[in-house]
C-alpha cells in the first residue's frame, strides 16, 4: 500500500466479523496482546459504564503478554522480563476481576533496598534515623541533599538547558536539587535499574513526572512532595470508597502471583476468550469513505481483513511507527526516535551457603561510576516463598542497557560471566560456579524517555486526531510500571467508549 491510499485489498475476509460492510463491522480492535493492550480489552467488554462492545485483540506472538515472562525448571521459579508490580488500584482491582485475588502475593515491604558502594552494601536510609546513621552519603552530602529538599535550589542556568526550552536532563534536575553525591549514590543506580537509561539522556519532566509535578509545586522537592500529599489526601477524602474486594497491601510491598507475573496477561486473556487471536500480524491500516478502518492482517489460516470503527496500537513504539507510517508520517517519524536499548536479564542461582550474608532484602543496585556491567540484582527468592529449591537461592540480574550497547554482540555464556564476576566480588564469599538457569536477551527492551520525549507524544497526538477513532498506546507514555500499562489501558478503552458514544 502506497502513502495516501484509502483501502486494503486482501484475498480472504474473516467472516461477519470482518467484511467490509459497515453494518457488520466490529467496534473495536486492539492491535497487541500485552498487559496494556488485554487491559484495555477487558475494561471495554467488562466495565459496566460501556455497552459490550465487540472488541477482537489481535496478537502477532504465539503468547500473550508481552514482555512478561515466567519460567520455571528443576524447582525454580523466575521471570525474565518484569519482576514484580507496584499494588495500585487499577492493577489489584483486575487481578480480583480476573480471578486471581487469591492467587496475590506481596514482598515484604520492609526489606531493605541496598547500594552497592565503598566496596560493600549499603542499606539505602528509609527513615530520618537511618538516614543520619548512613554513611552511603557524607555528612557534606547530606546536608545538601536535605538543603535542595527545602528549596534552596539554584535556578535552571546553562546554555544547553535554555536551547532546549528549560528541559533539564535527569542528571541536571537532581544534581541541582540534591546534589551531585545523591545523584550518584541514589539516583543513578535507581535509573539503572527501571529504565536501563543514560542520566545525562532521558528527560526530567517525562521520565521523573512525579518529581517534576513536585518541583512545579514550589518550595523544593520536600515541601512540593507536602503539599502534593496534602491534596491527595483531601480528595481521598471525598472521593468513592474503596472497593472492599481489593487486597489491602502494607506501604512498600510489592506484588506478584504465586506462579508468577505471566498469570496475570494469562487470565485476562481466558476471560476474553475467543476475542484474543495469537499469531495474528497486522500488516496495514487504512480508512475507508465510510470513516471504518480497513486492516489487512496476515494470520496463520491466510490473510486476513477486518472493517472496525476503531483500532488501538497497543505495540511498542517502532511496531506503531510502520503501522502509522502511511496514514500520519510524522507520527511515525517521533515514534521511531524513541530508543530502546538492549537489556540482558541474566537468572544466576548459588547454593544458600556460598553467600558471604544472608540475602534478606530486595536487593542491590549499582551506580555505573564503579564500572562495573551488571545494573542490579534482585534477590528474588528472599522476596516470594517457593521460588527456589531447599538450600539455594536464585538472583534476577540486569545487564545492558543505554550505557552498554555493545551487549548485543557478546554470546549469552560471555554475559552470564560478565554478571557472575560482579556477583562474585559483591555477594559471594567463595567462587562457586552459578546454575545458570537463564540468559534472556531483550533487544529492545524499556523504551528510554529522553529529552524531547514530550514533543514526540505531542506529534503523535495531533497527527492522530486527523484520523478520528484511531488511537495509540503502549509503555513509551504514562510510565513503563505495570500498574501504568493497566491504567493507561483502562483510559484508551474508556477514550473509544466515548468515542464510539458520540457516533451512535
């Protein structure tokens, strides 16, 4: 299909559900069956304020879920994508819908979380006390890192920073709120391990919403953060009451399932049904002059066409930039600027013995100043019971990232020494050889926010609303948590209802 072309011709329609004629054309398709895209389904087949719209979920992978994945052999259990969630509301309340509320289980939220510095681990303070006691920072470094959280900040300064409009990189916004130790001792290893990122890349406002909403709020990072709270605690107040099927998790702990994070895309997908086509690739969008799009699909029972009055692109960001492509080119063009470096998660397992202490913690993460490869390590068997055989332990490990990209080129055994070298100088007592249980190498892993990453969202929304009914979403927007896939998928499916609402 050429630029500008407003059909697509293909050799066999689905049935009623996918001929051309408008009358018979389903309401909604969702292009992508991971956490964001089956959520989003979901809510619009489910929720009470829409109206059952027939919605059909189209998945190229033989597996829903995405990223999310979870393994299990010779009596270990472990994930080689995300690891855990944040228990927010959205996420809780389709856990419980989908059947899995017993199935939840929380880390303890009072574990401590560990930095790797001065050559050993260092308990990251979560209280005043702990913080004074701390000697991950200096005492020169606390005082300024409590001075910049009360609001004595020097102002936004540079000519780098002025040419892009004020839009501070990671690094500058918290070297400048707290100081250049707490960036990095703090901030970076963090960055290191959510995003895989580069500092001095990705962008403050869009990477760090949360703290740039704080700042916005005036009087430094720690009042901003008072006043935040303070209104959220008095909308908490006249807001509905909590739905009392939801679990009510501890402050700090996070979540998973007793067999793992694949259970959740799993479960959503066997509540849709026979609404969830796998191995289905979409292979071009158009509009027709009835204002349906046409979608040529390439499916494993031939090709495949679909007239709907809406689509949702719930794929990562270079898969929606060559669907868009031909309809809105300069959408295509943001998306693709949107990086997503190569990430190695690397399932190391040691007998309990060969630990210099024991792992009780979340784990530890490691600042790149030290040079060293591996971004962080979770001590995933301390956090969930029954995921590790009697006497041993299995660790979760990172490597890669924007900051190493020349992983890509190394062999999964190289990259399995390359975390066991820096496993071995932080947490072994002895050179025990590691089970290696699992190497996954994702080659495009967290899409990175950097800076200018609000403009290229801005493209991407004014390119579409030329083509009414056609939206966009993935982790490239709203946060790359799982709790923010689901929420950002619930407010696409109530964006189509609305949508879908005002054409009746």
């Amino acid at each position: 299909m050429k630029k500008g072309d407003q059909a697509v011709v293909v050799a066999a329609p689905i049935g009623v559900e996918g001929t051309t004629d408008r009358s018979t054309a389903i309401d909604v398709l969702i292009v992508g069956a991971g956490l964001t895209g089956l959520s989003a389904a979901h809510r619009l087949v489910n929720h009470p304020g829409n109206r059952g719209r027939s919605t059909l979920v189209v998945e190229a992978q033989n597996r829903v879920g995405g990223n999310i994945t979870t393994r299990s052999a010779d009596g270990f259990l472990w994930e080689e994508g995300p690891n855990s969630f944040a228990p927010t509301p959205e996420l809780l309340k389709l856990a419980v819908e989908v059947g899995l509320k017993d199935e939840l289980v929380f880390a303890n939220g009072k574990l401590p979380r560990f930095v790797y510095w001065d050559g050993r681990l260092q308990a990251i303070p979560m209280s005043p006390g702990a913080f004074w006691n701390s000697t991950l920072l200096s005492d020169r470094g606390k005082a300024r890192l409590l001075l910049g959280a009360a609001g004595f900040v020097p102002p936004i300064m540079g000519a780098a920073i002025s040419a892009r409009g004020g839009e501070e990189t990671v690094r500058e916004f918290f070297t400048r709120h707290l100081g250049q130790e707490a960036m990095e001792r703090l901030v970076d290893p963090f960055i290191s391990g959510v995003y895989a990122g580069d500092p001095d890349a990705l962008s403050a406002s869009a990477a760090f919403r949360k703290m740039a909403a704080m700042q916005a709020a005036g009087g430094g990072l720690g009042a901003g953060a008072a006043r935040i709270l303070w209104a959220k605690r008095q909308a908490t107040k006249q807001a509905p009451a909590t739905d009392p099927r939801l679990p009510k998790p501890k402050s700090g702990e996070l979540g998973s399932f007793r067999e793992g994070l694949q259970a959740l895309p799993e479960a959503v997908a066997r509540g849709l049904g026979d609404r969830v086509k796998l191995g289905w690739q979409v292979e071009a969008i158009a509009r027709d002059p009835q204002g349906t799009y046409q979608v040529a699909i390439a499916s494993p029972d031939g090709p495949q066409q679909i007239t709907t009055r809406s689509v949702i692109l719930a794929t990562p960001a270079p898969v929606t930039a060559q669907l868009l492509e031909p309809l809105a080119p300069r959408a295509s063009t943001a998306l693709n600027a949107i990086p997503y470096p190569a990430v190695a998660c690397v399932i190391l397992a040691y007998p309990e013995t060969a630990f210099a202490q024991s792992l009780r913690g979340f784990g530890n993460l490691i600042p790149r100043s030290l040079g060293l490869q591996t971004l962080g390590t979770i001590w995933a068997s301390s956090l969930f019971a029954g995921r590790a055989p009697q006497g041993w332990a299995h660790l979760i490990n990172f490597i890669g990232g924007a900051q190493n990209p020349t992983l890509i080129h190394k062999t999964e055994d190289e990259i399995a020494q390359m975390v066991h070298a820096d496993v071995r100088r932080i947490l072994l007592k002895q050179d025990v050889p590691p089970k290696v249980l699992s190497v996954k190498l994702w080659q495009r892993a967290i899409p990175q926010y950097t800076i200018g990453h609000g403009s290229r969202l801005a493209t991407l929304h004014q390119e579409l609303q030329h083509w009414p009914g056609l939206f966009a979403c993935s982790n490239y927007e709203g946060g790359v948590a799982l709790g923010d896939c689901v929420r950002h998928g619930w407010e696409q499916a109530d964006a189509i209802e609305q949508f879908l609402g005002s054409r009746v």
